[in-house]
C-alpha cells in the first residue's frame, strides 16, 4: 500500500522537555490508526506534527513521498487544505456561520466554486445524518450534531487522510458511538484515519495500534 | 477573494452595534472635513480672489526710506533691540516723477493687461455732524478699469461720473452707513491733510464684501485730489493688473529692478493674511486629524476585540489551510469596510452639511461680508475624505489583523480553546 505520510527521527523538544524522542512511524492509504498513551505522552504532539501543524524539532517529515520543508509554509498550507482533514474534541466551528456554511469554508479557501461547494456540503450533511439542520449556526446544535458538523467539514475537499484528536473526548457514550461508526464507515470507504484517544477500548476498534509512553512509541500493533 | 470576504462580512456582521458605531465614528470625521475644508478654503478663496481685483496684482511705490533702527539692525544683526529716542521722521515726497514713461512702457507689455496711476491720501468726510476718516485714492477712471475691476464693486456702475463731475466722490459702503448716508446725492465736506477742504456729491458707493475696505475706502477724480492735496501732476503709486497673477512676484521684481522703484505684490500685500490661512489650515487639519485619529481607534479596538474574541476561529481557518495573509485580509477587510460605510455615510452628510449651510441667509460681518456662508463645494474633498478614510481604516486594522495572522493554532488548541 502507498504510504501518505512518514516521519523519520523525529525529536520534538517544547521548553527543554524532550517530548517526542526518535519517533519513526509509516502511515499508509486506508488505514485506520489508533494513537493512545497516557496523558503527555506525546500523542497529540505527534499528531500535530502529522498533520503538518507544527514542526519537529529535528528529524524529516513527508507526505506522499515528498519530504515538508517546515519553511514553505504555503505549501504546508495547501496539503493542510487539500489532502487532510481535521477533526477535535472541541468541534471549533465559527459561531457567525451556519453548519452548511462551516463546512463550505476549507472549499472555498481551495476555490471550489460556490455552487459546487454548496451541494458537496448538504452531500456531506446529509451523509452524516444532519440535512435538516444545515441552516442551523453551531450553538443551535447538540454536541454530538457540532462534532459531525466539523466531520462533514474535515471531509469537504475530499482529504487523503482524517487527523481526529480526541474525537469523542467531549461527547457522551451515544454520540461517541454515533462518532466511531462514521469513522468506521469512512474507513471502509478507503478514507485514511488516525486517531489520538486516551480511551482504550475505541482504540481496539482500529486497525492498527500505536502506544506511546514518554515520548517513545512502546508498540506499534496491526490486527491482521 | 470570496473566501475571504465572506468571512470578513460574516464576522462584522456579527457585531452589529459596535460596527456602526465605528462607522458612525468614521463618518463624523469624513464630514467634519469636508465641511471645514469646504468652509475655510471658501471663505480663503473668496478673501483671496477679492483682494487679488481690488488690490493691484501689482504696486509701485516709492522706495520706503531707511529708517534708522533698521541701519542699525545692518550693523549689530537683528538679535538687538534698537531703541532710538528723537528720531524724526524724513521730509520726503512721495512722488514717482516719471509715471506717465511707466504706464505707456508697461501697457504695451504682454503679460501685463493694464497699468493706472494712483494719488493715495488720508482725510476727514463730514456729513452733517459726522466726521470720518477715510483712504482718499485719485484715479483716472478710464485707466482704473484697465488696471482693475473697480467696476464689479461699484453698486451702481457710475464710475465715469468722476470724469464728467470732477466734485463727484464714491465712497465705501460701510463709510457711508457711518456717516449716515444711505442714498446716492448726499454731499459730503472732505478734509486733506494740508487743510483743504471742497464739498462733493456722493454718486455712488464702493461695495466689496471685504470690510476693512468698505469702511475706508474713498474714489475721486485724480485730478480733483491733486489740485486739493496742491501736488499737480504727481502720482505716488502705480497699479498693475497682470495676466497671471501667480507671476505677481516675479514680475514685481523685474519691474522694480527696470524702473528703480519699490514694487510690491499682491501677495506681498497680504501676506500677513496668507500667513494667517496657513495657520488656520494647519489648526483645521489638525482638529479633523484628531477626529479621524479618534475614528481610527474605534475601528483599532473593534478589530482588536474581535481578533481576541476569534482566536479558535483563526487557529480553524489556519488549520484548514488558510495562510497568514489571508486572515490578515479577513480583518484589514473589516476594518476597508468600515472605512468604506463610514466614508459614505461622511460624504452624504457632509454633503447635506453643504447644501443646509448654503441654504442659510444669514449675515455674515468679519474680516468679510457676505449673506451666509462661502463655501467652495469641490469635488476634491470628497476624493480626499474617500482616502483619508480608508488610509485611516487599514492603517487601524492592519496591527490586529497581523497579530491574528500570527497565532499559532497549536497553542490554542492546548490551551483548550
């Protein structure tokens, strides 16, 4: 399988505390990647510098076989916008605009035409159970409705690969599950998953494990 | 571009009181300026272009004498302070000997369109028990009207009357209100300085809106003055009406250097006045700087909450791929598009400011007279209004906006948001 993103010898130093050491890690098209570890274990940090975020303090990062040079940054910009797709435990959705509109906005920075936008993203809503509330602004949603909203976001232009932090770190057991089955479903429509989460048992549920501890990846588990 | 406008709307929008009131803010100083502009430079431009007709472009006098602190400023420099005591002023006419060579070599000079002769004088008018003093001024009116535009400010054009009636006199509007006198044929007892005294009739008034003229000026026949002052055949300052009059100066010069007399500019002759508008300009501007200065803040704080308030939106837009001068444009957007309201809503103002100002019949007694407001309505200051507004408003909103631009997405996302 192709791979999409590699990283080689990444360090990772934030304020003199080593956080990620020598992380060397493959992530390949439609996997689904659980990231789990104790609290300031370095898993966000690592999915950060993944989903070219930020930058490791040394060691070398590519995307689709083309090595990130941290310096360009409208580049990074670009791959940020066109092949990845952000998910977080606070669905950081913009109050001003409505969930359609929420989810137009990385469309129309890669300058899909309105229209077009317009109809990916009631597509995009609709598939993820919420047609009828696209006119909704986000405080008028429930949380697990905001969440999919910013998963109907992260998916808009069609991305390489979903980078979900904590995903289901704010919503209750159903929702959580609501969640987990729309990853699962994209997973199985080819679509690149990696997930940080602390909780042990929805990291089963991908394919392959990575457990971190102390800035170093203890295991790295691919159920067969 | 939709992008980011979409959002630089969709963000303001959001804020709907504050907006106006910045807009509002930015509107009163757009105004402001064009009012005060439209009203000083009007009532400049009106002081300026009645003194260039009634004033000569041009006057040549004779050279003012040496007086001795002057001399003695030559020697010690001008950091002392001369005191002269029993100093007498010197016994010397002021008489230009050759004008009649002067007005027939300069009349036949392209760039100058008339040159006519002064006698210039002081004496008392008495009418009944009212005596005022007034500027006696001997013209030929025929050469007058060449070198001036006499004629514009002669209520009832009979400025020839001098010729035909050498005891006729025309004298300044507001003279003849404080002498009394409200009506053309009224004769008035005039006093020269030498003693003389003859009667004449008042044929008509001088009428210039420029007060301190109207109060003293008096016309006569040229020869009329020299026969009562005993000065026959002498003039003491010829008038030049140029066609440039932005080449007063340097004509004034060039004559002045060919004919060895004292010439003077008209812009020499109000210079203190000129000098006075510029000051008045630089406190005006400075009054509407500090009002746009004012503007500008609103809009800095509005920006600045905003961003504050929006650090979760911008770390989102930066993850998904926005660059950091696209958030700049999304705020500096904020702050073009209040500049921009802001600016139509100061231009429709100012406007109506405008037109309510000029509507007013009101008397207006200064340095000028006028029935209510000069105002020079030029398009200009709505041009410089429209820039002044929208350098203001991206100059306020471009320092938050590129803090914005340089929020790190990471640091918001661990913080929690």
């Amino acid at each position: 399988m192709m791979e999409i993103i590699k990283v080689e010898n990444i360090n990772k130093f934030i304020a003199n505390e080593h956080i990620l050491k020598n992380i060397n890690l493959s992530v390949k098209r439609g996997e689904f990647i659980g990231i789990i570890g104790p609290s300031g274990s370095g898993k966000s940090t690592l999915l950060y510098i993944l989903g070219l975020l930020d930058q490791p303090t040394d060691g070398k990062v590519f995307v689709e076989n083309q090595e990130i040079n941290f310096k360009d940054k409208k580049r990074i910009s670009e791959i940020r916008n066109k092949k990845f797709g952000f998910v977080f435990q606070f669905h950081y959705l913009i109050n001003e605009l409505t969930a359609l509109e929420n989810v137009m906005v990385p469309m129309l920075k890669s300058g899909v035409e309105k229209s077009v936008a317009v109809d990916i993203a009631i597509k995009n809503l609709k598939k993820l159970g919420l047609g009828k509330k696209q006119y909704r602004r986000p405080y008028e949603l429930s949380g697990g409705e905001q969440q999919r909203v910013s998963i109907a976001r992260a998916l808009s232009n069609n991305p390489l690969v979903i980078i979900a932090d904590e995903p289901t770190g704010n919503l209750d057991s159903k929702n959580t599950e609501i969640v987990m089955e729309i990853f699962e479903n994209l997973n199985k429509e080819g679509k690149t998953i990696i997930m940080v989460t602390h909780e042990i048992d929805l990291a089963e549920r991908t394919q392959r494990i990575i457990k971190l501890k102390d800035g170093e990846i203890m295991e790295d588990v691919k159920k067969i | 571009m939709y992008h980011i406008l979409f959002l630089a709307l969709k963000f303001l929008v959001e804020r709907k009181r504050q907006t106006f009131v910045s807009i509002f803010g930015v509107g009163i100083g757009v105004a402001a300026f064009i009012v005060m502009a439209s009203l000083m430079n009007g009532f400049q431009k009106y002081f300026v272009e009645q003194a260039i007709d009634l004033n000569a472009h041009i006057t040549l006098k004779t050279k003012p004498e040496d007086i001795p602190d002057r001399i003695l400023k030559i020697y010690f420099g001008d950091k002392i302070i001369p005191v002269i005591l029993g100093s007498k002023p010197p016994e010397k006419k002021d008489k230009i000997t050759d004008y009649k060579f002067i007005i027939e070599k300069y009349s036949n000079n392209p760039d100058i369109l008339g040159v006519a002769p002064h006698l210039v004088s002081q004496g008392i008018l008495k009418y009944g028990t009212v005596e005022k003093s007034g500027s006696l001024i001997g013209i030929d009116p025929n050469l007058e009207r060449k070198a001036s535009v006499i004629d514009k400010f002669i209520e009832n054009k009979r400025l020839d009357v001098l010729l035909a009636d050498e005891n006729s006199i025309i004298i300044g509007k507001l003279l003849a209100k404080d002498l009394g006198i409200y009506e053309t044929g009224k004769k008035v007892i005039l006093t020269t300085p030498n003693g003389n005294t003859h009667l004449f009739k008042v044929v008509d008034f001088f009428n210039s809106g420029i007060t301190n003229l109207d109060q003293t000026r008096v016309y006569l026949n040229l020869r009329t003055l020299q026969t009562m002052l005993q000065r026959p055949n002498e003039v003491n300052e010829l008038i030049f009406k140029i066609k440039d009059v932005n080449k007063a100066e340097r004509l004034a010069r060039l004559i002045s250097q060919e004919t060895g007399y004292y010439t003077e500019s008209w812009q020499f002759a109000y210079k203190n006045f000129l000098q006075l508008f510029k000051i008045q300009n630089y406190i005006t501007y400075m009054i509407v700087f500090a009002i746009l200065i004012v503007s500008a803040f609103g809009i800095f704080n509005i920006i600045m909450m905003t961003v504050m308030e929006k650090k979760k939106d911008i770390a989102i837009l930066k993850t998904v791929g926005y660059e950091d001068d696209e958030i700049i444009k999304i705020f500096t957007f904020q702050g073009v598009i209040i500049g921009f309201f802001g600016y139509i809503i100061g231009a429709i103002l100012g406007y109506s400011i405008q037109e309510w100002l000029s509507s007013l019949k009101i008397d207006v007694e200064g340095l000028i007279r006028a029935k209510g407001f000069i105002l020079d309505r030029s398009i200009l200051y709505f041009v410089y209004g429209f820039v002044f507004s929208m350098f203001f408003s991206i100059l306020a909103s471009f320092y938050p906006s590129y803090k914005a631009s340089k929020l790190n997405p990471v640091d918001i996302f661990r913080s929690g948001g």
